[in-house]
C-alpha cells in the first residue's frame, strides 16, 4: 500500500526531510511505500537547494490538508499560525500529522492532540524536542511502567553555545551570541533562545508526556541567559560549577514545602543553574542537547545528542512517518483503525504547577557593597533572619571601588530567600545584587 504524503514547508528541516525521503541512508524497504504528493511553500520563485520536482509545490496550503489522497501531513513551517489551523483542519480531514513545532504543540497540544483523538489519527512530534535525539519516544512507550519523577535537560543549542565560548574562551555574552549568529545557530532575533522561550516551549512538552496531563505553557517560570557575565562564569568555575540553562520539571521536588503541595503537583522551570562539575549535564556543550530522565525503578537514563541542524531534525521527522507507514500498513492489512494507545497522548488530567516560591533550592548571589567593616556580619544577620543559611563566602576584591562579595546558600524556599533579599537591598552598603542564580 502506498503512502503519500504533503508537506508544510521546505525551509531547513523540509530540505532536510525531502533529501532524506529521496536518499535514504539505511534504504528501509518502508520507504519504497513513501511519496510526496505535494510541498507548500511561501513562493514558487525562491532558489532551493535541493532538488524536487516542480509540479510538486504549491502555495495553496490549505488545499494539501484538504487533498483525499494525502495520508499524512508533515507541518514543518513552524509557528502558532497557520501551523495551529492547518494541523486542525489536516486532523478534521483524517490525516495523520508529524510536526517539529514545538511552539504550536506546546501551546495548543491539548487541542491538537483532543482533536486526533476524536478523528482516529496520530500526532507524531519526535523531532518538537532535542532535533535528533529520540526522547519523545522513549517516554511515551519505553519508559512508560516507570514513575517519573524528573525531566532535566539542556534543550536549547544556542544557548548551551553561548555558554561555553563564555565559559571555555572568556567571551562576553554579546560576542559570544554574535559568533552564534554568524554560525547559523541563532536567529537574527535571538529572543525565543537566549530569553528562554524555545526551552520553554520544550519542557512543556516533555512535562505533558512524561506526566500524562495537559499544563498552560504561559505559567511555566522562564529565565534567559542575558544576565550571565563573564564575572560570574568565573566564580562558578572558582566554586566548583559550570553555568547552563536548564529546564526542569519535577514532581513534588526535594525541598517543596510538604503541607502547601500534593504528590501530583510539579515544578516546571527553566532558568540559568550552576551545575556541579561532577553532575552529567555539566560536560554538555557547545550545540548539543541533553535530557536526564529520573524516575523508579529505572533511576537515571539520560539522551544526548544534536539538539537542532537539518540532518539531525530531518532524521527524527522521518523515522515518524515511516513509524506512521507501519501503522497505516498494519491497520489496512487487519482491517482495524484502532490507535495504538502508546503512541497517543494522554491529556486526560491537568498538570499542577506549585509556585517558585514553594521550592526549595541552592542560591548563589554576587552583592556589591561598598568597602565598610561589618558588611558580611550583616549579610550573615539578615540571611539568618529569614532562614537562610550559607554554605560558603567569598570577597575577592574590587569592582569600581566597590566590594564584591559571592555567596552560595543551602536549601532554603525561594520565598524566603527573596525576603531576605528585598531587606538586604535596602541597606546603606549595599550598592546592588548584579547576580542571582539556583544553584543544582
């Protein structure tokens, strides 16, 4: 039985994907099953660099989601609109969708995926998250007996890349992004990388999968990278840690004031972390993704890999279709057009979220102080005060005539700790708070 395709887009990932259905590097015998019917671009004119049939493309998109031929829409166009209403109308038309959009799926998942579920299709979206790495899979069927309890990862190259030509060449974050943008890895605007979003984005997608609910993308805590100088990279390194930006749900995370919080509540966060040298997320970098996944009884399994780029993203939304191929083959040979329940997401329950305020974590913060007697005592005091405890100290000197002071903190309630904050800037010697990261 053939299959045949329509595909939304022919920029990076659609080049990628047209070249890697042509020329198979493994040759599966699937792929003989496999046709592209019709490609919709933005227009005809443009120079591509891949070579395709003409008569194929089109820039009437809406008429591939509504083609009785097509069997499976592949959305690579990305963004919320027209991807979000092309892949209803795709679903409403009984295709099957693979997509690498993780901005639509994270944002309107429970629509999408409510939507198939009524027309009796699969939504595939391996290559939404970490490009190559097969970590959608995993946790939709692999590690499905296991009780998650964590989803941790580096999912943004860009920013992973910043962050080690800081950290390993002593390049400022406006040097380091400027070499990013010269390389291909970041967007003229930078902004859904280096302010978080695009991990965002991911980590809800992860937190959906992984905890079997649905969860409001808006209300998950985003911190970029912007506010990581060259001056803290060097007291991480100092203290031990290595700086990434991490997204992270968690449920019912260590710290999390038991009495405010149930079993089924989650934190979900990403933001700038110092990393322990000795943790493996540490040792990621430049454009590289990875995922740590903890849960029991399988304790840690981590996925690592190109987190982004043609060949890498192309790879993961092939090995969907041809997923989808078998399915169709299996479903017309048995004359069933049941879905396997493994590969359809379960949205059924709302993902609670405590707030940032509930967790508990390590804090580092650099103070500037001016140069007075006594102003570590009353650091110490006022921490004290709210129940924050410090686990180390450091003045090293001067930062235009002012007194530079770094301390790390034990577990304490964010709540708590920027009380402490809020009466520690109000004092006389202090100058400002450059710095304030969670410390893993």
């Amino acid at each position: 039985m053939g299959v045949k395709l329509g595909i939304l887009g022919l920029g990076t990932v659609g080049t990628g994907t047209v070249e890697l259905l042509a020329n198979p590097t493994q040759g599966h015998p699937l792929l003989q099953s496999v046709s592209i019917s019709k490609v919709g671009v933005r227009s005809l004119d443009k120079f591509r660099q891949v070579e395709i049939d003409q008569d194929l493309l089109t820039t009437d998109l809406e008429a591939i989601v509504s083609d009785s031929s097509i069997d499976i829409v592949v959305e690579l166009i990305g963004g919320l609109e027209p991807a979000r209403s092309l892949i209803l109308k795709a679903i409403e038309n009984g295709k099957h969708i693979v997509t690498a959009n993780k901005a639509v799926i994270s944002r309107f998942g429970a629509e999408i995926f409510d939507a198939a579920s009524k027309s009796g299709v699969y939504v595939m979206l391996e290559a939404a998250v970490g490009g190559g790495i097969p970590v959608i899979s995993p946790l939709r069927q692999y590690l499905i007996v296991n009780r998650i309890d964590r989803v941790m990862g580096i999912v943004n190259g860009t920013t992973n890349y910043i962050l080690t030509q800081m950290q390993e060449k002593g390049s400022k974050f406006e040097d380091a992004l400027a070499d990013a943008q010269n390389l291909g890895y970041a967007e003229a605007d930078p902004t859904a990388d280096v302010d978080g979003l695009d991990a965002a984005d991911k980590i809800a997608i992860l937190t959906s999968i992984a905890f079997c609910g649905c969860l409001n993308r808006d209300n998950v805590y985003t911190e970029g990278i912007r506010q990581v100088s060259r001056t803290d990279i060097a007291y991480a390194e100092k203290l031990g840690f290595t700086i990434k930006l991490l997204a992270i749900a968690s449920r019912n995370p260590k710290g999390v004031i038991a009495q405010a919080v149930t079993d089924s509540s989650l934190s979900v966060r990403v933001h700038p972390t110092l990393l322990p040298k000795s943790h493996p997320l540490a040792s990621i970098n430049d454009v590289y993704n990875a995922i740590l996944v903890e849960g029991e009884p399988i304790g840690q399994v981590m996925f690592f890999g190109p987190g982004a780029g043609k060949g890498a993203t192309a790879s993961a939304v092939c090995a969907d279709i041809l997923n989808l191929v078998s399915r169709i083959q299996t479903a017309s040979q048995s004359n069933t057009n049941s879905l396997d329940p493994l590969l359809v997401n379960a949205h059924k329950n709302e993902c609670h979220l405590s707030s940032m305020a509930q967790l508990a974590t390590r804090f580092y913060a650099r103070f500037l102080t001016k140069d007075q007697p006594g102003v570590i005592g009353k650091l110490g005091t006022t921490f004290g005060k709210y129940g924050v405890s410090l686990e180390s100290v450091v003045q090293t000197g001067f930062q235009e005539k002012l007194a530079e002071i770094v301390v790390v903190t034990h577990d304490v309630t964010e709540g708590d700790f920027h009380k402490a904050l809020d009466e520690i800037r109000t004092a006389e010697a202090i100058d400002s708070i450059p710095s304030l990261f969670r410390v893993l």
